[in-house]
C-alpha cells in the first residue's frame, strides 16, 4: 500500500473514517474519471459505503463481459457485488480538509481491485488504497462433476448455476453448443466453470478426410466433396483438393464440413 502518512495523529481514526465517507459521497456525485475536486458534503452513518458501492456498480456495468444479444445488450441478468477490504489498521494520517477519491490509470473494476484516497487540502499530504472485491454474479455453465485433463465435453457434463464471472479475467460460457465437442486443457472441479482459453478447439476431421465442400458468394451458393489436406480444427484455416484437382482454402465448420466464401 502506498502512503504518505503522519503516525502521530492522536486523531487519526476519525481522520480515516472521515475520509472514507467523504470519498463515498464524492464518488456517487462526482464524474466518471473524477478529475474535478468538490466540496464534500455531510454524510450520515450507514450511507458512505451504500453510496460508494452505488457508484463502482455504475461503473462496473460498461466493464461487463457477458455475452452480448443482437442488440448489444448483456445476455441474461447479472448483479454487482462490492466487498470493501481494510486499511493497514498501522496507518496514522494527517488531518485533511479535502479528499479526492481516484482510479488507477486503466484501472478495470472487475475482480479485486482498489480504490484511491488522496488529501489535497490538509497539513500534510497523503495517499492510500483501499481494497475492494467486484463480484458480478450471473448464469454460467460449470462442470456437474470432477472431469479430468482431456475430457472431451458433453451436454450431461455440465449444469447453469450462478457464478463470480469477475473471478477470472477470462470470461466464461452461457451456451452449452459453445463447449460439447471440446476437450479440456485442465481438470474441473464439481461447480468450476471452464473459461476461455482452457479448451483445445474441436477436430471437425482428419487430413486425408473426404469432406463436404460448401462454397458462397454473391447471391449464389454451391457444394461438392473434396480431400482435407490438413486437419481441421475449429476456426483454423484449411486446404481442400476438390473433385477437380483445384486447391482452396476454407473454414471447418462441423463434421467433415468446410466452408469457403468466393
């Protein structure tokens, strides 16, 4: 924790206390970067810490990584939880008049996170962090039982329950076809959600395959079989030799399925 602190305070615990609720209300009024500095208002006991969670799930919301509809929107609800941590109960600070509350530079509320308290107006200045948890709770799919290294998943492998997507920086999966077919890069837990990045992409076929070849354009669409020259792996490019002897370059989208866009 950074500080600048007086340790002689004899009042230093209503100082910090003071603090705390001042940057609640500053927080709740203040602008998103809060670069302006304002006159702190009263607060009253109970409504600092409701306050400052008010305004951390506000700006929690843009940060969301949950699966967007056609419109844009998060898919499914979700809720913000704000756990608040504790100062170093050693920490002595001096009076101040003014407190600016304040981000880190690209700082992302997701997860654990702190929050900056900075005097700007007192005898002597000072800085100090306080810990915050940002939980955001919504539907995700996670393991129904202990599933090993290279499981390849399917539908009875798994349940929807609520979870912490904030719990990782990966995000998690809401949609099952997402996952079945897949194999796992790490063992899971009964309740562990796979995340991003731990699943090996699906093998749709093996080079040497005979593969249905489907081919797009412009208001016009065609199909016909060909040899896979390379393994097809989901959204990895492949080579086919068609029936003609031409060589062309698609995507694997199911079993011995590829696609190409002319």
């Amino acid at each position: 924790m950074h500080r600048q602190a007086d340790r002689h305070c004899p009042a230093c615990r209503h100082t910090l206390l003071r603090a705390l609720a001042a940057s609640a209300w500053l927080m709740l009024l203040g602008p998103v970067a809060f670069g302006a500095a304002a006159q702190m208002p009263a607060a009253t006991d109970g409504q600092p810490e409701a306050a400052l969670t008010e305004r951390v799930r506000s700006l929690v919301g843009p940060q969301m990584q949950l699966p967007l509809d056609a419109q844009g929107q998060p898919q499914g609800s979700a809720r913000v939880e704000v756990e608040f941590g504790k100062l170093d109960p050693r920490l002595r600070l001096a009076p101040c008049r003014r407190i600016e509350p304040q981000l880190p530079v690209n700082a992302v509320l997701w997860g654990r996170t702190h929050i900056g308290l900075r005097c700007v107006e007192g005898e002597k200045p000072w800085q100090v962090w306080l810990p915050i948890q940002v939980k955001v709770m919504a539907p995700a799919l996670v393991a129904l039982q202990a599933l090993p290294i290279g499981t390849v998943l399917q539908a009875s492998h798994l349940e929807k329950i609520e979870i912490d997507w904030a719990a990782d920086r990966r995000a998690p999966f809401l949609h099952a076809d997402d996952l079945i077919g897949r194999t796992l890069t790490r063992a899971l837990q009964p309740g562990q959600a796979p995340r991003q990045g731990e699943l090996r992409q699906r093998q749709w076929f093996a080079a040497g395959d005979t593969v249905q070849v489907l081919a797009r354009g412009a208001g016009f669409s065609a199909s016909g079989e060909g040899l896979a020259l390379s393994t097809g792996f989901e959204g990895q490019a492949v080579r086919v030799r068609t029936e003609s002897g031409r060589v062309l370059t698609g995507m694997p989208v199911g079993p011995r399925r590829v696609e190409l866009t002319l």
